[in-house]
C-alpha cells in the first residue's frame, strides 16, 4: 500500500496518514510500533516534546530501511515551553532528541491565550531558516488563527484538532479550507471509543472492512489528514489499509449524522495544563 499525499498550500506533501505515537513510553515497545510501522509503508510519526518519545522516534527513522527524506516527522512544542526565545530554545531540544537536521512540521502543541502569537512567530523563523519545512499549530480554533493571522507573514499551513465521527467538527473545517489550512485530526478513532458505534460497524460489515478502516476513510475521503495511534502490529497495518475501497455518499452521510459534539480530549479554550 503506498499512502497517498496532501499537497499542503506551500507545496510539500504531508501523507494523509501517519502513525500518532502519544503515550508509547515504554522505549522498546515504541521503537517496534514505530519500526513495524516504517516497515509495512508508514511514511509519517506524528510526536511531541511532551510524549517524551522523541529519541525512540529518531531511532526508529535512523534503523529504518527508509530514506530520511521520506519520511515526514511531525513535533509539537509543549505549553510551558512557549514564547519567542522559549520555542526557539524547545525546538533546539526537539531537534537534538530526534536526531535530526530538520522537522517537517513543527506546531503549537496548545494555544496558550497570551504566548500563542510569539510561538508561532517562532516557528515563522524556524520556517525562514529552512529547519522545519513546514509551519502549523494544533488545538486553534478560528479565534486564536485570527491572531496569528494578523501578526504572520507566512499562515500556519496545518492545524491539528481533535476530529471524528462523535466531533465532526464542520464549521472549524470550514474555516481552515477557506484559508488554506489544511486539517489533521488526532484522536481519529476517538481513542477506540466510537468502535462499537451501530452505525459503524453496519458499514463495515456492508464494506467488508473493520470499523476502525470506516472511520479513517471517512476522514480521507473528506480531505482530512489521520494519526491513528496503535502499538499492535496487526492494528497498525489495519490501520493503514483504507486506499483500496470506497463509502458511498450515503454512508458518509450516515456516518456524519452520529455526531454529537462529544470530546475525548480537552477543550482548548479552558485548559491549562502547565502554563
Ligand atoms: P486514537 O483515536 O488514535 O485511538 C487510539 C486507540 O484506539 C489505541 O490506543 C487502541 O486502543 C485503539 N485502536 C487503534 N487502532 C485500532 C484498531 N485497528 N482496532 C481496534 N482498536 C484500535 O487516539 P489517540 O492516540 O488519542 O490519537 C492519535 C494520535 O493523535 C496520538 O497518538 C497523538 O499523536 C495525536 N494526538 C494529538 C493531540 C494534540 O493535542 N495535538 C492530542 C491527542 C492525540
């Protein structure tokens, strides 16, 4: 299977799959995930400082039969670590940790209200200085990209928020496409919680694929870029196995209407892990 690209509004090309790696602490078992990952046609990791994973990430590019070239890897600067100089110091340590002479993507990790602007004017230098080849933030809702926007030069080009069936996300959506941004979810599975939804396993049983293949095609199909996070070997490729069939427009549409505005994670604009 070979995973195909989005072209991002710079021109570089982000899969629109990777492996997300939060919460594989454990040094060995991360390094296999990753590796099997590597292995069987991954071509992005998507990790963060605050994963603590980075060095087992740079390992696992390094013993990869993959040029590094090919493989896109995204990290993500952590809240108590923003402000100008700050993320400019937390990159250094990133970059150092993965062993690496460049990041592809590089993101506010959350928007902290007063520091979100200079973060990413940060990353803007980062961006300039050729040591990430592209700029984005995550957790923004379209009150926190209007501050940016008025303030960067260069517009973040990806935005990394929460997404899937059960928080579709439609008018967040909306608003990166009007500029350009372009979407990755995290959580796509919803932390495996949307599994035994109804509706999904009905549609994976019409498609003959698992439940968890439904829901990351129905991100792909809707543009949206997916992180799938899983240390077993099985559900990694499983994961990845979403190019060779199609949902109808009706599914889709069965599949939207489960929405129901319902987080896993933290909502952006009331948490403050760690300011
Ligand atoms: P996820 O939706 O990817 O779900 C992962 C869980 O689903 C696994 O732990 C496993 O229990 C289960 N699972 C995975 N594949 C399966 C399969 N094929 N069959 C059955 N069960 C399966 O949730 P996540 O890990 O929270 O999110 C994915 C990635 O998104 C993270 O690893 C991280 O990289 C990123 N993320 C980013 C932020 C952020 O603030 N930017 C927040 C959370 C997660």
């Amino acid at each position: 299977t070979i995973i195909p690209s989005k072209i991002l509004s710079n021109g570089v090309q982000m899969p629109y799959l990777g492996l997300g790696v939060y919460k594989m602490t454990d040094r060995e078992e991360a390094i296999l995930a990753m590796t099997k990952a590597l292995e069987v046609g991954y071509r992005a990791i998507d990790t963060a400082a605050i994963y603590g994973n980075e060095k087992e990430v740079g390992e696992a590019i390094k013993n990869a039969n993959v040029s590094r070239e090919e493989i896109f890897v995204t990290t993500k600067v952590w809240n108590n670590d923003q402000g100008y100089d700050n993320t400019l110091r937390a990159f250094e340590t990133s970059l150092k940790n993965l062993g690496l002479e460049y990041v592809d993507l590089y993101l506010t990790h959350w928007p902290v209200e007063d520091k979100l602007v200079d973060t990413y004017r940060a990353i803007e230098r980062l961006y300039d200085e050729k040591l990430i080849r592209v700029p984005g933030v995550s957790n923004h809702h379209a009150h926190h990209l209007e501050k940016i926007f008025a303030k960067a030069n260069v517009q973040p080009m990806v935005n990394q928020i929460e997404l899937h069936p059960y928080f579709s996300q439609v008018e967040l959506r909306a608003f990166c496409n009007e500029h350009n941004i372009a979407v990755t979810a995290w959580s796509p599975l919803g932390r495996g919680g949307i599994l035994q939804d109804e509706v999904i396993t009905t549609i994976a049983s019409e498609v003959g694929k698992t439940a968890a293949q439904v829901i990351l095609r129905w991100h792909y199909q809707q543009d949206i870029i997916t992180i799938p996070k899983s240390v077993t070997p099985t559900r990694i490729e499983e994961n990845m196995q979403i190019f060779d069939f199609e949902l109808s427009n009706e599914q889709l549409a069965k599949i939207n209407h489960i929405n129901k505005d319902q987080r896993f994670g933290q909502n952006p604009d009331t948490f403050h892990f760690d300011f």
